[in-house]
C-alpha cells in the first residue's frame, strides 16, 4: 500500500496540473465502488463542471478541494493509481474512473484489486468526516520531538504497545506503513518489539529523526515502488534501491554485515538487523 511518500509524490505532480482546471465529466465508471457512498450517476453530476482549487494530502488520502468548499477524497489502497494524461487515453484494463478536464487532459483512476476509493464530499459536509482519526503529520513543520514523546507517553499509558505497533496506527502518527516504519526503527538502532515504556528519551529522539529522514529521502527519490506504486505521470519511483532493510531479509546489513531477520509483529511482517537492533532487556515498573 502506498504510503506517506508516495501519496505525496502523487500530489506533488498533480497540483500543478489540475489547480485551476475544470472538470468537464466523468467519461469512465466501470466499478461503482470505488466512488461509493454515491451511485455513478450522481457522483457524474457532483462533480461535472467543479473547478479544482488545489491538491493536497493527508495521512495516506490525496484531497482535490474544488471550488465552493466540496472535495473528491482519494485512497489507492493496494494498487490504485491516480495518473494525468496530457491527452485523451482509452481505459486501459483497470480504469476505473476517467475524469475529463476542460484543457483535454484527463485524470484516470485505474486499480487492479479494486480496493481503491474516489469519495465526494459536499460542501456542506465537513471534510474530517471523510477521513478516519488521524494523528499528526510527521513531517509538520509545528510537530517536534517534545510533540512526539509526548504522543509515546500517553500511548505508553494506554496498553504500552511495541514501537512497530505504534508507528503503523494512523491515529497515533500518520502517514507510516511497514516500509518507513522498519527502515526508521533500523536507523534508530531500535527493535521493532521494544515497548514504548522502554525507549529512553535518546532513543525516542532517535526514532523521531529516523522517520523524519527515512520520509524526506522517500519523497526525493519518487516513492518506492516493488509492484504497483506509480507516481502522477505513470512513473516509477527510485527509493527501493536505497532501502536498508525491508524486503532484504537474509542480505547483509549495510552498517555490519549482519543477515537481516524477518519477524512478525502485530501481524505485520518486519525486518531488522539483529546486531544494530538488538532486543533490550529493559525493567519496566508496573
């Protein structure tokens, strides 16, 4: 699934081209789903003729806010893709959505497990209700290192669940999924199963700026793409070939040259290098 990185490459690439277009109709709707809770039809006359204001993103949702307060709120999920094409482009085999812009360009909506979602929401609707609880943005230029202690003391309080665990819920800190979780905790030098009452406020620091670094190299390098993920135009993103431990498992750590490992936590396959991350026996007062 994409996640903060990509979806921010995506928008990155479609402001420029959809601020200040108008949308002339919706061509192609070949899976009533995707802009569910509306039926085609009304999700057709929703949106023709809105100009687009401007591109923006929140958590792992790309928001076109249109003129007058209304909004298309998108998800790719697993395999969507939101593209833009200069031209007219027939459907390909996974468009899902066509959107006709009034320059001639289209925007396309394609998704192979149809698990992706182009939501419209009224102006008279308020926008956070199209989203779930989200907690802060972690590249905001307002949240700190102090902010994100904090957010580790109070979660720390409510359950003291693994660092891994906390980075991957949305409502905790937005944006991150497996990928930049495990490449943060390895350049932290911190195991995904340590629980956040353990970390000391060096490490904490240190997982702050991981994740901050990890997220802007993403960004810089177009995202990370092993299957699906493609970037506004159709593109590829780059950022696989610098990855230092997701997807390697068995390949040589590049700080020691240790096999990295492949465990599971809540749920979720992760990767780490046992010699930079080890496990901590730390004592925690009840």
């Amino acid at each position: 699934m994409p996640e903060l990185p990509e979806v921010e490459t995506v928008v990155n690439g479609l402001r420029p081209h959809l601020s200040g277009r108008s949308i002339v109709q919706v061509s192609h709707l070949d899976w009533p789903p995707t802009v569910h809770p509306l039926e085609p039809e009304a999700f057709r006359q929703a949106v023709q003729d809105a100009q687009i204001a401007d591109v923006s993103r929140r958590a792992k949702y790309i928001i076109i806010h249109l003129q007058g307060g209304a909004a298309i709120v998108g998800h790719l999920r697993m395999t969507g893709q939101l593209t833009y094409h200069a031209q007219s482009t027939a459907p390909g085999r996974f468009s899902r959505v066509i959107i006709e812009l009034d320059n001639g360009a289209q925007l396309h909506f394609d998704d192979q497990r149809k698990f992706g979602r182009l939501r419209y929401v009224a102006a008279d609707q308020p926008l956070a209700g199209a989203l779930p609880a989200l907690g802060p943005e972690p590249l905001a230029e307002d949240f700190s290192r102090a902010d994100f202690a904090a957010l580790i003391a109070r979660k720390s309080l409510r359950g003291n669940p693994r660092i891994k665990q906390a980075l991957l819920d949305q409502s905790f800190l937005s944006g991150l999924g497996n990928i930049y979780a495990d490449e943060a905790l390895h350049l932290a030098r911190v195991h995904p199963m340590r629980q956040l009452r353990t970390l000391s406020d060096d490490e904490i620091g240190r997982v702050y700026d991981a994740f901050q670094q990890v997220l802007r190299q993403s960004i810089a390098n177009n995202g990370t793409t092993f299957s699906d993920y493609r970037d506004a135009f159709g593109g590829h993103g780059s950022n696989q070939n610098s990855l230092r431990v997701y997807q390697r498992t068995g390949q040589p750590c590049a700080d020691c040259g240790t096999p990295i490992e492949r465990i599971v936590v809540g749920g979720r396959g992760t990767h780490y290098c046992p010699q930079c991350q080890p496990l901590v026996e730390v004592q925690v007062e009840s």
